[in-house]
C-alpha cells in the first residue's frame, strides 16, 4: 500500500507509525505540518514533505496565513504522491487539511486531547471537528473514553476502531534497570526515584507534582524526582521548584530520546502522571511495560488501566497533598511496588503489544482500500 500520513511530524507515536509501516514494505509518505526536532530518525523509506510555515515563530498570525498556503501546497503533494490511503493525526487542521484533500479513503485518528479537550472550547471548533468526522470513511482512537465522545460529535459508531500505539515490550522491560545508570544523573544509589515523562503543557498539570514534592521530602528527604519532556511551561515549573526551595531534589531532563527512555523508567520507583484529561496515555503503558508503580489521575481513561490499590494508585485531579499521599505510601512499601510492577507488566504484555496493534491497522487500511478499488 501507499500511505500517506499529515501530521506534526515530530510526534514520536506518528514516527513509530511510520517506520513499522516502511519496514514492513509499505510506501509510506508524511505530509508534516511541523518542522522535524529532536525525534528525527525516520526509516530512509519514509519519505517527508514539510509545509511551509510563515512567521514561525508568530503562530497567532501566522497560522491562518500558513493555512492558506498549506491548501494549495496539500494539494500538489496528494496528486504527486497519489496514495492508496490518507490518514490524518490529530482532527483539528490536519483532520481539516484531510477533508479538503479530497483523497479517499480518508482515516482520523484522535489523540484524545481534540476530542476532550479542544472540540470543547468553542461551538465553532465542535462544528468544524465534527464535519471532518463525518466527512472520514474510518475514524481510529484509543479508548472507549474518547471512543463515546466521537459519538456524541456525530460520528457513525460503526466507522470507528479503537487501536492503541502499544508498546514495545522488549524494549520497555524491568531487565532496563541501571544502577549506574541513577549515579550517573547524580543520584545516590538508595535514593528513591520518581519520574513523569508527560508534556510540559497545561493539560498534563506538572505543576501539581512540583507542588507535591516538599510534602513528599517531608516524609522521605532523599527522594528525587526526574521530569521528562518539554513544553510551554517549563521554564514557570522550573521557576515554582526553586520557589517551593526543592529545585536540589528535582531534574528537569527535557525531552528524551525514545530509545533511551526505557532506561529513566526501569530504573525509577515510580510513575506519575497528573494529567488533566488522556485518552489511553501511551506513556503510562511504557511505564507498565518496565514494571514500574503508577500514581495517576483519577480519570476515566486511567481507570481502564489502574485498578486502586490492585496494580497502582490513583489521586483527585490537581490535588498535591493527595498526589504526595500515595507517592509516599508506595515509597515505603517496596514488596507492594514489586507486585504492582509484575502484574503491570503481564497488563502491558497481554494489552497492549505494539506489533499486535499494528497488525490491526494494518488490516484496517487494507480493507478501507479493497472497499474503494470494488466500489
């Protein structure tokens, strides 16, 4: 097949989609309405075109600018590339730029964010996202969450799949665990490790874990916490760390590289994650898969994957002093954190296997193609 993908094309679930479907010999070509950073590496198969963007560093102004120009540009590259198969990821402008491409069989695929976040904002937004989904002939997301809320907007239930990224569980696996590994970002072998590896952007509120630290060194001084990734708040989390007089006790390591990210997991305590809405987080499965203990929002798309007190904890959304509750209570109790790990690992195994949710869309653009070649 030959698919095509428009995407921001630094999003690190985009290039692994890209890459599986080049080396299992497929003509994959992305359409990216970002310039490429830090992820890069894409499969030489893979083959990019960037749209152009005006004023870069002007987004306010330049997006609708930008916009303009994208439509012509989209829609040169689509008859160029001519593709068997169109999926865009993200159903705001690359869910639009999909539609207007006019290629079919169209898919969208929701990351969560716009559908629970975005579609919200306005009745103008609810319109148009609703329209492109209308418009698909296949709509893919990750969980039921987001699954009953692409309903509510219009979509036909039976045009949509729930496919996860997944996760590679050889990768992301507890044999990861490095000692050396902890001294090396300055921590002292015995020092408790806690690390979130979600976008430093409003939705995923950091600002209650950095709020929550003091209350936890209360109780355990030594511990250490890891904030993984980047983001528009940065620099205000860094600000309120040192504020709060805890920036000694917390590393803000930026965005890690993909294939060195299985060795921050295996080699923490715990995982949290204080986001504010997910679909099925793919970070909280890579911190499954590698046996990790996970404090995360009491949410309806984490609740699918923690069970309280069974296989994890879940905290009320922004409250600090609940969050550094259960961080210290699985601090203390290494043989509970053991036990969530090794069951969370099994979940991650039996579901959520990259491979296997591959194959399953794999089969979905398959079929959507032989659909249109018999029509």
């Amino acid at each position: 097949m030959r698919i095509c993908y428009i995407s921001g094309g630094n999003f690190i679930h985009v290039h692994r989609l890209a890459n599986f479907f080049a080396a299992n010999g497929h003509e994959v070509y992305l359409i990216s309405t970002t310039e490429l950073n830090d992820y890069g590496g894409y499969d030489e198969r893979v083959k990019i075109y960037p749209l152009v963007r005006l004023f870069p560093g002007i987004w306010q102004i330049s997006k609708y600018l930008s916009g303009l120009i994208w439509l012509f540009q989209l829609r040169r590259l689509v008859r160029k590339i001519h593709p068997d198969i169109l999926d865009a990821h993200f159903i705001k402008i690359n869910g639009y730029l999909g539609v207007i491409s006019g290629i079919r069989p169209l898919v969208l695929t929701a990351w969560g964010s716009d559908i629970l976040f975005t579609a919200r904002l306005s009745w103008l937004h609810r319109i148009l996202i609703s329209y492109c989904l209308k418009k698909a002939d296949s709509i893919v997301c990750r969980s039921p969450v987001v699954r009953e809320e692409i309903i509510k907007l219009g979509a036909q239930a039976d045009k949509i799949n729930i496919i996860l990224i997944g996760v590679d569980t050889d990768k992301f696996a507890p044999c990861h665990k490095n000692e050396e590994f902890r001294q090396n970002l300055g921590f002292a072998d015995s020092a408790p490790m806690v690390i979130s590896t979600r976008s430093l952007e409003p939705v995923y509120d950091l600002e209650t874990l950095v709020k929550a630290v003091p209350l936890v060194l209360k109780e355990i001084p030594e511990t250490k916490f890891v904030i993984a990734g980047q983001g528009s708040r940065r620099h205000y989390l860094e600000d309120l760390a040192g504020s709060l007089q805890v920036a000694d006790s917390v590393k803000f390591v930026g965005l890690i590289p993909h294939d060195e990210l299985p060795q921050y997991l295996a080699s923490s305590d715990v995982y949290v994650s204080t986001s504010l809405s997910d679909g099925t987080s793919n970070s909280l499965l890579e911190a499954m898969a590698s046996s990790l203990a996970p404090v995360v929002t009491d949410i309806p798309a984490n609740r699918l994957w923690i069970d309280d007190g069974k296989n994890g904890a879940l905290f009320t959304v922004s409250e600090p002093e609940f969050l550094a509750a259960r961080i210290v209570h699985l601090l203390k109790r290494n043989e509970l954190r053991k036990k969530f790990g090794e069951m969370n690992t099994e979940i991650a195994r039996q579901r959520a296997e990259h491979q296997v949710e591959m194959k399953k869309l794999e089969k979905l653009y398959s079929d959507l193609v032989e659909r249109r070649r018999g029509q």
